[in-house]
C-alpha cells in the first residue's frame, strides 16, 4: 500500500475553471469531499480556463488520489472540495 508524501497545504477547490489551479503544478492531488449530505463534480481543465480534461463526481466524505498532468488544473462545484498536492512513497 503506497505511503502518501504531503507536498503542499491543503485547500479549498476554485468553483470557477477561471479560479482553477494546478496546486502548484502537482501531478497528484489528493481530493476530499467534507461535505455529509452531498456529492460535488470535480473538473480537470488543461490551464485554467481551458478546455475540459475530464469530469467525475467526487462522492460525500470520500477521499480520491487525482493523477494529472502539472499545467493541468482543477476547480469543483463546492468549496467543501478541499485538495493537497501530495507525492507516493515506498
């Protein structure tokens, strides 16, 4: 089971793809969604602004590693969304 490295603080996601950031050119994010009574879509946009990547739906309480390209940058639809960019280890 891969150990995870804390590369960066843990924020709220922009709910705007102009506000979408890349988390400090991360490759993976960690994604939380604190929300109890609701699932939010997450966006992967290739610069902010951009054109979509790719979306999923980021369900209550659960926690996902997002694997992405450095330039590309995330937003969701609800600052309950929080992300860190973080590293594995051995």
């Amino acid at each position: 089971m891969p150990r995870i490295l804390c590369k960066g603080a843990e924020a709220a996601l922009p709910t705007t793809t102009g506000a979408a950031t890349s988390f400090s050119e991360a490759t993976v994010v960690r994604l939380t969604n604190t929300a109890t009574a609701s699932d939010h879509l997450v966006t992967v946009v290739e610069t902010q602004s951009g054109d979509v990547v790719g979306s999923f739906t980021l369900l209550r309480g659960s926690t996902e590693l997002l694997e992405k390209n450095p330039t590309q940058c995330v937003f969701a639809a609800d600052t309950a969304d929080l992300g860190a960019k973080v590293g594995f280890t051995a």
